[in-house]
C-alpha cells in the first residue's frame, strides 16, 4: 500500500491529541469527589478537542497549504 502525503503528521497530529485527551479525562477522573469545577474544565477541554476533530480540517493539522 502506497502512503498518502502527509500521513506521518496527520498520524503525529492525532497521537497528540489522544495523549491530550487522556490527560484531561485522566485529570477529571482523578479530582471527581474534591474538586468538581476542575472537573468541568476537564470536560470542557475534551469537548473542544473533539470538536475540532470533528470539523475535520486536515490540512490546518498537518500544516499544508490550499
């Protein structure tokens, strides 16, 4: 199978942000009975990362050009 331009930074863009993600949800779970407004941040921080995966603009991930 022959690579598709730009693989190696989409693949290092999305490991970060699996490892962000992980953070924050890791975060959360670990105050959720001492505190609860980090707890909100720590979703909040989730929601806005998925919802930039959601919008799905590669070429602003990987830095390319139109």
């Amino acid at each position: 199978m022959e690579r598709v331009p730009h693989t190696d930074a989409l693949d290092s863009y999305l490991r970060d942000v699996i490892a962000t993600l992980y953070s924050a949800t890791n975060q959360g779970i670990k105050h959720l009975e001492d505190d609860p407004a980090l707890v909100e941040r720590s979703i909040r921080d989730c929601q806005e990362i998925l919802d930039v995966i959601m919008e799905g603009d590669v070429k602003e991930w990987v830095g390319a050009t139109a």
